[in-house]
C-alpha cells in the first residue's frame, strides 16, 4: 500500500479517487516551501476529497480543464473597458464573482454570513481572526481584483510572498491623507498641462508625448521619493522616446526654456558633431529631493530610436556608480527602466538585461521596472505582437513580482509604486510596474491610428483624462475645491509661458547642457581637454619586473593549482627573467602597471577569465577545494587600484551595452569587453552602431570603452576567421579625401577628431602601449582592437623589455628595420600590411631571399590613418613599386577604406597595388587547411617582383 502513495501523477484519475475512497493519503504534491506535505481542507460534506484534490482529479483527466486560479485574470486593469490586459477574456469558473457561483462549492446564500477562522497565511483579516465568508470574499475581491492585479505565486520564497501579501491584503493599507492627495493632483496637472502646452505651441511637431498615460509621471516620482526615504542618492533611468520630455521637465527638472527652445528650427548647435533629436537626449542633475528635503542625482542616460537597446547602458552605469561609491548592496545608487509594453515583448535585450540581474559582476541590486502598457505597439496589436499572456511576463525568468495597475486609477499608481520601491530596498530584485493606459494620438503626433485601430481610438476619443477624473475625485470629497484645482492649473501654465519667452531669446544649442555623465575635473571648464599631448607610455623596468612576477607565481598559500597551469607560470618566469613578453604577459604588465596608478581595470565577456584560447588565467582555480579562487593581478601592490575581469553570460548585445555603461561613469578606468571570437560582436551590432561610434557626435558623449575581438584565419572555418575590421573602417570619421597638415600635434589632434580608434596590432609591446595610451589620453574614445590568435603563441611575436621601458610609446606604423632599411635605393617593393599576416610575409621573403629587395612596414593604427608616416615611409623607397597586402578573404571593404587613403598621399608619386587571400583559389572541401592554399597563392603574388609590370591601378 505504500508504494500506491509515491506516485499519483502516473495514475490514472478513476485510480486516484479509489485510493481517496478507501482513506489513502495520496501524496501527490507538495507547496514551494520546505516542510510536510500540504493538508488538504476537507469538503463541506465531510469526505476526504477537497477543492484541490477535485481540481488535481480534473487535471488529470483533462489539463484544460483546470484555469490557473488568480485574481489578476479579471482584475479591472483596463481604463478604456473594451480588452483584457492578459489576452483572455475567460473567467475561471470557480471565482466567486457572483452569488449563483456559490453552488460550485456546494455553498449556499445563508453560508455567506457563517464565520470563517482565518490561514495565517492570509492578512485579510487584520486584527481579527475571524471573518463571514461574504467578508472574506469581499476583502479578497478588493485586494486582487480591482485595479491592481498581482502576480507573485510563481516567486519560489515564502518570505517574499508573504510580504506581498502583507502590503496587499492588510485592511486600510491604501489611505492617503489630504495632503498627499493635493501632491498627486499637483503633478497630474504639471504632467498633463506640460503635454497640453507643447501641443498649443508646436501642434505640428513629432514629440511623442505621454497623453493616456500622464500618470507616469506621479509614478516615477513617487519611486524616487519613496527610495531618497531610505537612503538612495543616486537614481540613474532609462527610457524611451515617449513621454521623454516630459520626465526632462517634470521629474529631472530640466529648465523648461531649454527644452522648448528644442523646437526652434534656427537654433544653432555650438558644439562638434551631429546633436540628436529632443527626445533623446539625456540629463545630469542634482538637487534636493522636496518631500525627503535630502539631496538626489538623477541622471536620464540618452538613447537612440532601438527600443530597449539602453537597457544593458543603464544598468552598466549603475554598476559602476555604485562600485566607485562602494555601495556593494545598493543602498545609495539605484536604477529604473521605462519600457513600453510591445518593446518590452519583443526586444531580446530584455531577456538578456534580465539574466545579468543577479550574476556577481553585474548586479546592481534590484531595478524598478515601469511598463507604459499602451496596449499597441505602433500599429500592432497585442494578440500579434506577443505569444505571452501579459508584456511583462518575460519578468518571471528571474522571479520578479509584477504590479499591474488601472493607470487611470491614480492612487492605486501611487501605492503600486511605493511598494515597488520598498520590494527593491527590501530584497534587492527586480520588480515590475505595469501601468496599463492608452496612447490617446498615433505613434506619434502626425501619425493617424484610426487607420488600424478605429474601435479603440473611438473609445480613446470619448475617455475622460485622468486629470478631470482625479480632480473630480477630489473636490467630491473635499479634499480640494474647484477654484484651488483651477488656480494649480493656472500656476503652472504661467510657469510653461514664461519659460516659452525666455526660450525665444535662446540662439545657439549647448548639447554639451545635455550630458547624462559629465565628469567634473576631467575636461577644462569649456569642455575641452585640458592639453592636447600624450605622455610617453613606456615605465620603468623594476615595475615591469614586479609585475612579471606576481603573474608567474600564486600569491596565496597552500593554493594547488592544476599542473598544466604551473608550466604557464614557469614560462611567464622565464620570460621575466629574459627580459620579454609575449601577448598575454604584456597584457599582464599594461593591466598591473595602470592598477599601480590608481586606474580602475574591468575586463568583462565570455570566458575572458581563463581566455578563450586559454592564454591570460588571470582567475586561478585551487584543483582540491571547490570554487576557491585567486586573482594574483590584486596582489600587486598594497594600495592598488582594484581589478575586476568576470566571465559575462553567453551575451554580447547586453553586456557590451553593460560595459558601455560602466565606462560612462568615469574617465579614471580602463573598461574592456572581449568577444569570445572576433565576428560575434555582430550580434551586439546596435550598441556598436548606434552607442559607440556616434555617441559623441549625438550626444558629446566621450567613451574609452575598449573591444578585444580575436582575428585572424586560423583554419577554424569562416565564422571564427575574421572580426569584420571593414565594418569598423567604414564607420570611421576620417576624411579619405582630405590632405592634412602635419602639425606638431598631428597624432593626438588626429585621435581627438576621430568617433574612434582602431587598431591591429603585431607585437606584444605595442598592445602594452595602447592599452595605457587609452588612460594617458587627455581626452576619450572607443578603441577597436583586433588581438590576434596564432600570434598568442607564435616564437617571433615576443618584444623586449626594450621596447617598453621608460621614454618608449605606441608605434602608429612599425617600419622595415632590415636589410632593406640600410640601402632603401636598392628597394624594389615596399609591402604595407597589418596584424599577423606580417610573419607570413616575413617568412616568405626570407624563404626567397629578398631581404634587401623587399621591404615590409606595418600599419599598427589603421583609423585615425597615420598619413605622416605612411608618407615619410614612402618617401623613404623611391624607386619601389608600393603593395597593400592583406589576409582577409580578399575584402574589398578593408580595400575601400585603405586605398583612397594611401591615395590621398601618395597620388602624386605612384599608385599602391592591391594583394589580397582570395578563398576562391582553395577548393570548397570543407578542410580546415584548406586557408593554406590560398595563403601560398597570396605569398607567391606579393613577392613575385614582376607581377605588377604592365598593370594600371
């Protein structure tokens, strides 16, 4: 008999009940939290089986026939009345919602009046133990299904749902004194007059206002108030376009005539770059938070039209704030994100910005997240938008609670929000605020919605906005009278004319007020580096020599680490002892020496802690004591700088934008995202595009943020042989046509104008150099580099202590320094190239013997192109015939960008010849050697000295 109690789930229904019949405990399922089987209540007619059990039973025989039993499926959530915020429109029949549903229970109307004793897991009842069943109903229908909905049952911690519970159910929890209602009228009217004021004056401009959901702004308020209540200093959010504007003026307290002068099509940027349309652009201020008389920063990070795409920014900005702060539990800086309800969806990010909630290196300690639920998506509506009951049921992966409210019911808003921030003070998780409104225009000002939406916007059209349903709420009460509602509204809208008449005598933009990092000290009080030189890169040797060291031994004791490993270290020993570095050890001493510093160093991706090509092992792992760990690079020096490298998620689109982020907040850190191969930074293509390479042309935003993307045809097939350096060149910003003056501060003054800086080096040394030229630069910019594969290992790519002591510097182009150097008459081709197909070249033409006949430079910085030194290496051969020579698969994009530039020049000396890998020349068998072919071909063409005679360029 034992046994038939194990396992109910494999027996039929029929079975099941014949076990309850002869009083077989079946125990067929047990609640979330540890402990004895649930007791199941017995029935009204005293039989063993229960509501639950009938439940179980029908499952069993048909799954569908069971709803999931939850108030927030005929929560009251909709203001428009005419869709169900959950797509569907069914009501569990076994929701009392009704006196003839009674009988589902075997109940009669008279048991209503009966008196219940209470669970203790309830709250409902208060002070009191006991409750009528008409009572207890009420109660719950008044918690669960009216203008809030909760979702919380799949949260897996007892304690957290019952603190849901207990802020819910507990009688009398939402009353608000007068006073706090006259505030929430306040900024009804400051947020749904801003709307209306900017509609009187530029009736025909797209801004993307808030109409429908102005009750956001309260709402933001409220969270930010609530958390400056215990002890947040710091509020960093993200948004997108809709309702920008007026959280700039409302919740920031951006001075309202510098956003009206927005609108004003003659107004004159005065600073570099392109700017960005007003409703994406972002904000830094402090100020006193007035209901909490403390001070608060609030920063709107700026964003491009990629819904969702700031997410990952925000939360990296965060990170790091509250890294420099050291608020390791998130106590002082605090993030919310603004979502609309089809971006919120449909955008992966999402997902991927969820999963780094709570990994240790990404964790900002809970964010608040607000859905503005038009319930459209441009056009789309949501039963074709999602395949998901709700918008926000993406939230659920990561046990966030979701508060879905009646935007029109303010002070359910209200409550809704300060719970949510209390949730995030409290457990340190994400939480979701789903205010479900309408858009009441199109998708933006212009755009008709009738077209495709036309029973809605019908409805739309005859909604009475939540101002006047409020107000009217109010003076019936009263709390307020007519005249004093009128006399707020009449306030604030002298407060937008006045401010609409300064904006008039604005004539030039200062994008540079619309910074949402600015670092104070950094930059000269114009905005300007404070000099335009570089110092030298290079330091001393006793520090190179204390690094190679530390990096070749295990600072902690009795720390066994696994044998493989232990040759590393032997090798970096030797190498120290020898005066050189290989890729990862220069890495080692770039890393150690900026640490020494005061430079903060972070190097985020997959698998960067051991390296994909199991190279650097920054992170060394105790082989007999699980998840024991050491990081020997923060045993350098006692009053270092801390160094920080994690292994990301399987993400590039969420953790690059992370990265970004946390290299916004200050310039006094190295920030480095590494791609586990080069070409899978594509999948992280929006931050790149849209972030990193115009982010300061729209937004004056400077960013060091450096990417590590391994390249080079190592026979590991198409997808891991190139990290697409073309992409890279032709979204740089220099000009190919224009001939520049080489000035005394050409290389810096060239770095300062470019959007950013890619380079591809060869040797260890000048990797070392780059790295610390990133921090040593008076100013900033994302830098590209393309780290090579073979390289990490190859015997010649190795330098000296030489080449990186004291006085030494990057090399834009490293030249020939051979035979061919000594007689440069006697030069019959000078070869240009980059990166690792270097040692190729250089190996073939000592296989030939063309030492002193073939000369080899090597472009290093390949955007800002070096023209002053590409011209005096020119010069320096006169009589050879110029080649580029490049390894990857013949690409003409990395052509395109070289060619006009080397053009520009040289053109009026003599034309440059092209020799690039062609794969078409190894047949398609699918070998991993099959590169070598086309390698032998492209080797035999670069240094066949007569293979140019008779051709044009």
């Amino acid at each position: 008999m034992n046994q038939l109690r194990l396992l109910p789930s494999r027996l039929g229904a029929q079975a099941v009940r014949l076990l309850a019949a002869h009083e077989v405990p079946v125990f067929g399922w047990r609640s979330r939290s540890s402990g004895p089987p649930a007791t199941l209540p017995s029935r009204k007619d005293g039989g063993s089986s229960s509501y639950m059990e009938e439940m179980y039973f029908a499952w069993l025989e048909n799954p569908r026939s069971v709803h999931k039993i939850r108030g927030h499926h005929v929560a009251q959530l909709d203001p428009l009345g005419i869709l169900d915020a959950d797509l569907d429109s069914f009501v569990p029949s076994d929701l009392i919602t009704t006196i003839d549903k009674l009988a589902f229970y075997d109940l009669q109307e008279a048991d209503l009046d009966k008196e219940f004793q209470l669970p203790t897991t309830t709250f409902i009842g208060g002070s009191e133990n006991t409750l009528s069943l008409r009572e207890i109903i009420r109660r719950l229908e008044n918690t669960y299904c009216q203008h809030i909905g909760l979702e919380f049952m799949f949260i897996n911690d007892v304690e957290q749902c019952q603190w849901i519970r207990q802020k819910f159910e507990t009688p009398g929890v939402m009353q608000f004194s007068s006073e706090e209602k006259r505030t929430l009228l306040a900024r009804l009217v400051r947020s749904m007059r801003f709307e209306d004021f900017l509609a009187r004056k530029w009736s025909s401009e797209k801004r993307f206002g808030l109409e429908g959901c102005e009750v956001m702004i309260p709402a933001l308020k409220t969270i930010i108030d609530k958390s400056s209540e215990m002890g947040i200093e710091n509020v960093i959010l993200g948004m997108p376009h809709r309702g920008r504007l007026n959280v700039l003026a409302n919740v920031i307290r951006k001075d309202l005539e510098q956003i009206f002068c927005q609108f004003d099509p003659k107004l004159e940027a005065a600073d570099e770059g392109s700017g960005d349309v007003k409703y994406h652009l972002g904000m830094y201020h402090e100020r006193i938070n007035r209901v909490t008389n403390r001070n608060i920063t609030l920063s709107l990070v700026a964003n491009p039209s990629h819904l969702e795409a700031v997410d990952p920014v925000v939360q990296g900005k965060t990170k790091a704030e509250q890294f420099y702060r050291g608020d390791a539990q998130g106590k002082k800086v605090m993030s919310i994100l603004v979502h609309g309800d089809a971006a919120f969806a449909g955008q992966g990010v999402v997902y991927e910005t969820f999963h780094l909630s709570d990994l240790p290196s990404y964790t900002t300690n809970g964010t608040v997240h607000v859905v503005v639920n038009n319930q459209i998506g441009f056009t789309t509506d949501p039963r074709m938008a999602r395949s998901s009951p709700y918008p926000t049921d993406v939230a659920r992966v990561v046990n966030a609670p979701i508060f879905h409210v009646n935007a029109d019911d303010p002070e359910a808003v209200i409550y809704v929000c300060s719970v949510a921030a209390e949730w995030r003070n409290t457990f340190n998780k994400d939480v979701v605020v789903d205010l479900v409104c309408y858009r009441r225009r199109g998708h933006n000002e212009m755009d008709e919605p009738m077209f495709t939406q036309p029973l809605m916007y019908k409805q739309i059209h005859r909604q009475v906005p939540v101002l006047k349903k409020y107000a009217d709420k109010l003076i019936a009460e009263g709390t307020v009278t007519l005249q004093e509602f009128e006399e707020e509204i009449a306030k604030y809208d002298r407060i937008c004319e006045e401010a609409y008449g300064r904006s008039k005598d604005k004539k030039i933009l200062h994008i540079k007020h619309w910074l949402d990092s600015p670092w104070p000290g950094f930059f000269n009080v114009d905005g300007e580096p404070k000099s335009m030189t570089c110092p030298a890169t290079g330091i001393p040797e006793d520090v190179l020599t204390h690094i190679g060291s530390v990096a070749s031994s295990v600072p902690l004791e009795d720390f066994k680490i696994h044998t493989g490993l232990s040759r590393i270290l032997r090798g970096r020993a030797d190498m120290t002892k020898n005066r050189t570095v290989d890729w990862a050890l220069a890495e080692y001493m770039a890393f150690g020496s900026l640490l020494k510093e005061g430079i903060h160093v972070r190097l985020s991706g997959q698998d960067v802690e051991r390296g994909t090509f199991s190279h650097r092992h920054h992170v060394l792992h105790d082989q007999e004591v699980d998840r024991r760990t050491c990081v020997p690079m923060n045993h350098l020096w006692p009053d270092q700088a801390p160094y920080t490298v994690c292994n990301s998620s399987l993400s590039e689109y969420g953790v690059l934008g992370f990265e970004l982020g946390y290299a916004m907040a200050s310039p006094n850190a190295l920030v480095l995202w590494e791609a586990q191969f080069g070409d899978f930074h594509n999948t992280a293509q929006c931050i790149i595009d849209q972030f990193i390479s115009t982010g300061q042309a729209k937004w004056v935003r400077h960013n060091g943020i450096v990417l590590l993307l391994p390249h080079g045809m190592e026979g590991m097939g198409p997808e891991h042989s190139s990290a697409r350096p073309e992409r890279f060149l032709q979204m740089s910003n220099d000009d190919s046509d224009a001939y520049p003056a080489f000035t005394k501060d050409f290389e810096v003054s060239q770095l300062y104008d470019c959007n950013w800086i890619v380079v591809n080096c060869s040797t260890p040394a000048n990797y070392f150099h780059v790295l610390r030229r990133q921090i040593l630069l008076p100013f900033r910019k994302p830098l590209i580099i393309f780290t090579p594969k073979s390289l990490l290992r190859h015997p010649e790519a190795k330098s000296s202590f030489d080449q990186m002591v004291s006085g030494t510097s990057f090399q834009r182009v490293i030249p020939e320094d051979g035979a061919a150097a000594q007689a440069p008459e006697q030069v019959q081709r000078l070869i240009f190239c980059t990166g690792k197909v270097y040692y190729d070249l250089v190996k073939e033409r000592s296989s030939q013997g063309l030492e002193e006949k073939v000369a080899i430079t090597r472009l290093e910085q390949i955007s800002p192109f070096p023209f002053d030194l590409i011209k005096q290496e020119a010069e320096k051969y006169p009589g050879a015939e110029l080649a580029w020579c490049q390894e990857e698969h013949k690409n003409m994009g990395y052509y395109d960008y070289i060619s006009p530039r080397f053009m520009t020049i040289l053109r009026r000396t003599r034309p440059i010849w092209y020799v690039g890998r062609d794969p078409a020349a190894a047949p398609a068998t699918g070998n991993r050697n099959t590169h070598l072919v086309s390698l032998k071909k492209f080797l035999d063409t670069a240094f066949n000295l007569q293979a140019f005679e008779g051709k044009t360029f």
